[in-house]
C-alpha cells in the first residue's frame, strides 16, 4: 500500500463534511492609535456587516497560505506588505454553530505590521479599513471573540518577547519604540523607566552606527536603533498592573461598530 492509498475498511462518507477557513486580526499602529484590519463583507451572510478578512482554504493550500491569499485579496495590499508581515496562529475555534452555512473550523491568525496607507476591499470584501480598536466594533461570526483573544495574545508578548518590532519600521527611536508600548497596553510609561529597562534587556535593540539621527521637533536629536538579536527578553518588560485588561472588558470593545 502507497502513502496515499485509502485503508481498507475506510469510509470517508461515514463522517459529515464540514469546511476550513482561516481569518486574521491584523494589527498595526497608525496615527497614535492601535488599529485592526476589518472588511465590510459583500455577500451573505452578513453581508454589508464588518468582519475580519479571511476566507476558505482551496484543496492545495496550507492555512497560512491561505490566510496570506485572503488578506491580498480582500484588502488590495500588495504582495511585498503581505509577505513581509509578522504572522502567528492564533488558536482554532470549531464551535459547531459558529457559521449559519455549514460546520466551519476557522484557523485564526494574529498579525502585525507597521504604519501602512488605507486598504481597498477586494474579493468578497466591498471595504476595508483600519479601525481604533478601543471602539465599539460588533463583528460578524465570532470575529468579536477572535479579535479579542488576538489583543490580549500581543499585549501579553509585548512584554516577554521582541514583538514591539513588528510595529517598528528598520530604525526607530526609543521615544517611537516607547510609543508602540503605550498604544498596545493603552497607559502611560514612565520614559526614563521604560529607557532603562530597554537598554537593560540583552539583545533587545542595538544602536544605528554612524551621526545618522533623527529630529522630533524641540530638544536634542534622538538616537536611532533597529532590532537585536533577541527574540526573548532579558529581563521582561513588564506592563503595570493596572494596564492589564479583563476578559471582560476586551470582549465588551468588540461591540457595536457601525
């Protein structure tokens, strides 16, 4: 027997069918503000209601494939965005009655990116934008809850890992790196503090070589840094006790936008 024969004895219709999608919460900070990536969706279900892009997997493609092929397709982000972004998966959600379709598993993804301009909506997608995500949002499906677990998946990473610099472009400053920190955790840090601690972390950023600086309007130009070698932080940053969120009040943020 072939590694792709079917066993003996096997009934593939003994189970009912079902489908796999794969859907993202993209990420980025843009105009002070932590934002996600949301599409108003063309077809029904909950066609003319906001969603998170993404979309069923085609026979020959992964999820990750396909959740890449989707964010393209429906936001008219070019290739070179879409490839370059940092992506993890998130978890899986098979609630049985989750779609009013038919049994559908989603694979979500979370994903981060800096700055970007407007997406257009594409595919079965008629709009996309970058929406704060401290609004009321109410989705479709149970994006809401997915989009939630993601929040609280970044804001949980920023302070154990290097994951700050997905939002960074190349060279940053410690004044825009602070910036990253305080539009994800939604607080103001102490910037002495929050420098030390930077600088305290082995591997965490490392200085640009060279006079090459950056001006942010009155006082001294600001020295300029890009990523180091970490991808584990030494010690962590951690982020005030206050500035961690309850289920609750993440899951109530996903309510209501319009």
């Amino acid at each position: 027997m072939t590694g792709s024969a079917r066993p003996e004895g096997y009934d593939p219709h003994a189970f009912e069918p079902f489908a796999v999608t794969a859907d993202l919460a993209v990420f980025t900070v843009r105009e002070g503000r932590l934002r996600v990536l949301l599409v108003r969706r063309g077809q029904e279900p909950y066609a003319g209601q906001w969603a998170l892009p993404g979309g069923f997997l085609l026979p020959d493609e992964s999820a990750e494939q396909a959740a890449l092929r989707e964010l393209a397709e429906e936001t008219g982000l070019s290739q070179d965005v879409v490839t370059g972004l940092h992506l993890e998966q998130l978890r899986t959600y098979s609630d049985p009655g989750r779609d009013p379709r038919m049994r559908v598993v989603s694979v979500a993804f979370a994903a981060l990116l800096p700055d970007l301009p407007e997406p257009r909506g594409g595919g079965d997608a008629v709009e996309a934008r970058w929406v704060p995500v401290e609004g009321e949002l109410g989705l479709a499906f149970d994006h809401g809850r997915i989009l939630a677990d993601a929040r609280r998946r970044i804001g949980g990473k920023l302070e154990y890992t290097a994951l700050a610099m997905a939002f960074c472009p190349p060279e940053f400053t410690l004044g825009e790196l602070l910036r990253v920190y305080e539009t994800v955790w939604g607080v103001t840090l102490d910037r002495p503090n929050f420098r030390r601690k930077v600088l305290a972390a082995e591997g965490f950023v490392e200085p640009v070589g060279g006079e090459l600086r950056r001006t942010g309007g009155r006082g001294k130009p600001a020295a300029l840094y890009r990523a180091g070698a970490a991808s584990v932080l030494h010690p962590p940053l951690l982020r005030p006790p206050l500035a961690r969120p309850s289920e609750r009040s993440v899951e109530k943020s996903t309510k209501g936008f319009s």
